[in-house]
C-alpha cells in the first residue's frame, strides 16, 4: 500500500485559479497558436499539480512530504543489504568508470556539430561531461541541486531534520526530484542556439510527425540530454553505494586528468585546421617545447622565443612548473592530521590517537562554489545571446550581468565567445594563469590583449573579486556541508560513544564529548575551508597544464589522495572484518 499523504484539498481551487489566470496571460500577451498554446498549458499544468502536492501537505513536518509520493518513483540504486567485498567494490569502480568514458564519446543524435557552443566551456574539466555528448550537462545538475537543498536545509528555508532518518530520506529523495528540475532548466536553453539540431533532423521529424519538425527536433534533444544527466546520477549512486569514493569525484578526476594529459604530450597545432609552423606550435608543452627549440635561432629566442616557450599560453614551461608545486602542496596538505586523544572502553582503556585532517572539509566547497560560478556564467550567457531571454526586461542583454563578445571580438582577443568581458560575469571568471593578471601588471601595453579592453584596476578588481568569492563561499559551503554530512561535534561525539570511545579527563556522555569537540570542529571547518579556497585561488592565478583551471588540478590532487585513502580502508576492512565495525563497513 502506497503511503497515505494527508492533504488540504481546499487549495486546489485558489491554485487552479490562480494558474488559469497567469496561463490565460501568456497566452494573450504573446498571441500563441493553438500548438505553442497547448504545450505552454501543459506547463502550466504541471507546475500546478507540483505546487498543490507541495501547498496541499497537510501532516506534520516539511511541506517537502507533499513531493514524497512523486520522488519515490523516480530511480534510483539500492544500498547493499550487507558488506560487499573489496574486489566487487573495485569492479564496479573501474565499470562505472569505463561507462562514463563511454558516455562521453556519444553524441546526441540530431544534433548540427559545426554548430555547437559549449555554454560550460570555462568549467567543462571540472563538470565533467563532454561537449555535445549526452552527458554534455555534466555534473552541473547533480552538484547544483546539491548547493539549493544544502542552502535551504542550511538556512532553514525547509523543516528538514536531517538527524532524523524519515527526514534524511526525504532529503536524499527531493534532491533526486531536484536533480530532474535542474536537468530540465539547464538543459532546456542549450536547444536554442547553443546545441541546433539539424536541419535534416528537423525536415525528417517534421515530415513524419505531421510538421512541426524544430520543436519535435528539440524535444528528442533535451531528452537525450535528461537521460545522460541522469544516468551520471545513478552511476554517482552505483559508485558512492557499492563501489569506492564518490561517483563525483571519479568523474571530475577523470575530466581533469585527461584534460593534463592532453596539455602535456598533445601534437596537435593551437589552430588545428593549419600546419605547424613557428607561429602554430603543438599544442602540448612537450612537443611545443621541443618543436620552439629545434626550430627557432638563437637571435628568435633572444627576440621573444624564450617567452613564448616558458610563459606563453597555451601550456607553458611555467604552467608545467605550477601544475608539478601545486601537485605536492595539495598532496602534503591533504595528509597533514590533527590527532585528538582517546581510550576505548571496551579494551581496557588503551589510549590512541583519533585523527582529524587538517583539510576537514576536503574539496567539496569548491566543487560546490565552482558549480556555482559555472551556472553564474551560463545563466549570464545565456540572457546575452538567447533570442529569447536576452528580450527579457532587465536581465536581458544587461551589461552589469555580463557582456559577451561578437566573434570578431573574441578572435581579436584570443578568445572564445562563451567567455565574459565584462560585468558580474567579468569579475567572477576564473583567471587562467599568470599571462592574464601579472604580465599585463608588468606592461600593461605589451600585454594588453590579456586585458580584453579594460584597465589593470579593472582587471585587479577582477582579482580580487573572484578571489573573495570563491573563499567566501567555500567557507558558507564548508559549514552547511558539515553538518549535513554528520560531521559537526554532535554527530562526530555519537559516533565516539557508539563506538565505545572516550576522551581521557572527560566524561563519557554524548554532551561532554560534544562540549570538547566544538573547541576543534568549528575553527578547523572554518580554517580547512578557508584553506581550500585559498589554495584554489592561488592554484588557478598560478596556472596549469590543459584546458583545466587551478581548482581543477587541486581536485584531482585531493581526490586521488582520498582515492588512495579508501583503497587502503577497503583493504584494511578485507584483511581484518572486525574493524568494519568501527568504520560502518
């Protein structure tokens, strides 16, 4: 028997009437035909019925309860009734792994290729994905969906209790009903002038399905675009459930390292389309390396050939330097521990040491905050050059959101069409290296095509912003992150006490466990998210190898030693079974 909802059903008439009302608007303001009309009804109509499901709860708790009956049918992976075995974890890991490698190599059938603009461009290595595939949304939905419910849980916008376990799984559930909503927002307006379908697609559909033909077009699209999405949030799932890691984390390692080793070994010219020459080297800094070397005198690399090989974008000899500093920084940052002191009861009160990492927060704040930036950026893409947002009065085409250049602009510059030259959009994209901000520093009229028309205090406030962004929101991300992960002191001194664990000179009750902890817990979450921000900061003003950022490197880097970190629990668990015990294995 499906679980009874108790509802309010009074409100079902106010709502029908209120949304009569606006659809009856629409539809006279923009003098629909019949077709566009019954497709906007339709709208209409779902976005009724969800507001009554939400309006209508009647129970006790979150009006979130009212969704419960729809989020429950979506898919979703079984956790394992019990333990599962190193060697199954591993194979499903490497599968998944496999699967998405597969997915990124599918284009979305219908689709004009010579026409594509990837809206994600600036963040594509850490949203994973690929552009044009079927997972050309990448993680953006998943992650984006994750920072709204961690807000409002956070904030306290919706009475969720996540302590409670009905709770927790109504969280867990209207995420996943979350994770379709943004999978439908952001991938509706990449059909419009950002993934064109065909023509021939469109005569075809058209022609079959009685006329028509774009909109037919468009809707196989966003369909394709909505099963690939999805299909990353159950492979996240199969990972996180049966597997090692986080299903996340593997994607954006993986994305990112490909994106390294393409920046260093790739032969391919900066212009594809033209054969090598002095001024179209390889793009890889190996091969540009040796090809600038061999080919060019001594006079050419005292004329500027030495700067074009250790500093020029793209993949300098510096970049390489950077990505080998920042490698080993994250790696000895993320084994740096703070030990708190502890007896366990139950083994005649032997003392050990609990380790805290230094990085408490690990990298999920800036996984976070660079979701964040990226749908800044598409969203002020998007009401810039969408036929249709950009009429929108105010946000459309607003210079303060963001402005984005012509294409005549962006080849003058150097740069593609997707990238921000100005307003909100501006001061909040990721630098790429030290070629954009300390070189024009230095002459800023050698170097002031890096300055994309505008003034070195311009481009310091651009600094400067971005900077007090991304650790401001590492810092709001890294709090709500701990606690709705369990890892504040109340959740962290339950775990103790169930475990039979107990400070020395400290009762052995929750509350003082919990009263010691707080002298650690808060400071270290706020210094761990600082830390990460920072680092993230100083990683991408620095530069890397690839079509990736700095916060993309410190990803990899803290992933692989959190990868590495479980390989050895996991083996650990398989060796002796009864630390599974102590661990939730």
């Amino acid at each position: 028997m499906p679980e009874e909802i108790p509802r309010n059903r009074r409100v079902a008439i106010p709502i029908a009437i209120i949304f009569a009302l606006l659809f009856y608007g629409v539809y006279r303001w923009r003098h629909l035909n019949s077709f566009t009309g019954t497709l906007v009804g339709i709208a209409f109509a779902v976005v009724a019925a969800l507001t009554y499901a939400l309006v209508s709860y009647a129970g006790e708790g979150s009006k979130l309860y009212g969704w419960k009956p729809i989020a429950v049918y979506l898919p979703s992976v079984r956790r394992p009734e019990g333990h599962v075995h190193f060697k199954k974890k591993f194979l499903w890991t490497v599968f998944i792994l496999i699967l998405y490698f597969v997915l990124t190599n599918i284009y979305i059938w219908g689709i004009d290729k010579s026409r594509i603009t990837d809206v994600f461009e600036q963040f594509r290595a850490i949203l994973a994905g690929a552009s044009g595939s079927i997972v050309h949304l990448g993680i953006g939905p998943i992650v984006t969906a994750g920072i709204i419910m961690e807000l409002f849980v956070g904030a306290k916008i919706v009475n969720i209790d996540i302590t409670k376990d009905e709770d927790r799984i109504l969280f867990h559930a209207i995420q996943k009903l979350m994770i379709v909503f943004m999978i439908l927002i952001e991938g509706i307006p990449q059909v419009f002038g950002y993934l064109s379908p065909d023509g021939k697609v469109v005569a075809m559909l058209g022609e079959a399905l009685g006329g028509h033909g774009l909109f037919w077009a468009r809707t196989v699209i966003v369909a394709q675009l909505v099963i690939g999405s999805y299909l990353l949030y159950l492979m996240d799932e199969v990972v996180s459930k049966w597997g090692i890691g986080s299903g996340i984390s593997l994607f954006i390692a993986a994305g990112v390292s490909q994106s390294i080793i393409t920046g260093l070994v790739n032969w391919v010219p900066v212009r594809p389309g033209e054969p090598l020459s002095l001024s179209n080297p390889p793009s890889g800094v190996i091969p540009k390396t040796i090809y600038l070397a061999s080919h060019m005198s001594a006079s050419d690399l005292a004329a500027g050939g030495l700067e074009r090989i250790l500093i020029a974008p793209p993949n300098s000899v510096f970049a390489l330097i950077s990505t080998i500093f920042i490698f080993f920084l994250v790696a000895y940052l993320e084994g740096a521990k703070i030990e708190l002191p502890l007896a366990h009861e139950y083994a005649g009160g032997i003392k050990a040491g609990y380790p805290l990492k230094l990085m408490y927060v690990s990298v999920i704040p800036v996984i976070l905050t660079s979701a964040l930036l990226a749908n800044v950026q598409m969203w002020a893409l998007l009401f810039w050059t969408n036929p249709t947002l950009s009429k929108i009065p105010i946000l459309g085409r607003n210079p303060i959101i963001g402005v984005f250049p012509t294409a005549v602009e962006a080849q003058r510059m150097g740069i593609s069409q997707t990238t921000p030259i100005g307003g909100i959009a501006y001061y909040l994209s990721t630098p790429r290296g030290i070629h954009q901000w300390l070189l024009p520093l230095i002459d800023p009229d050698r170097y002031s095509v890096y300055l994309m028309g505008h003034t070195v205090g311009q481009m310091l406030l651009h600094i400067v912003a971005y900077s007090a962004f991304m650790m401001g929101m590492s810092v709001l991300f890294g709090l709500f992150w701990v606690e709705t992960a369990n890892m504040g002191p109340s959740a962290l001194a339950e775990q103790l006490v169930a475990q039979g664990l107990r400070i020395p000179r400290i009762r052995a009750d929750k509350r003082s466990i919990e009263r010691f902890l707080k002298r650690y817990i808060p400071p270290l979450t706020l210094f761990s998210s600082l830390a990460i921000g920072g680092l993230a900061v100083v990683a991408t003003l620095l530069g890397t190898i690839g079509r990736t950022s700095g916060t993309g490197l410190l990803l990899l880097v803290s992933i692989m030693m959190q990868f590495y970190e479980a390989l050895g629990r996991e083996e650990l668990m398989e060796m002796h079974p009864v630390l599974r015990s102590f661990v939730g294995g």
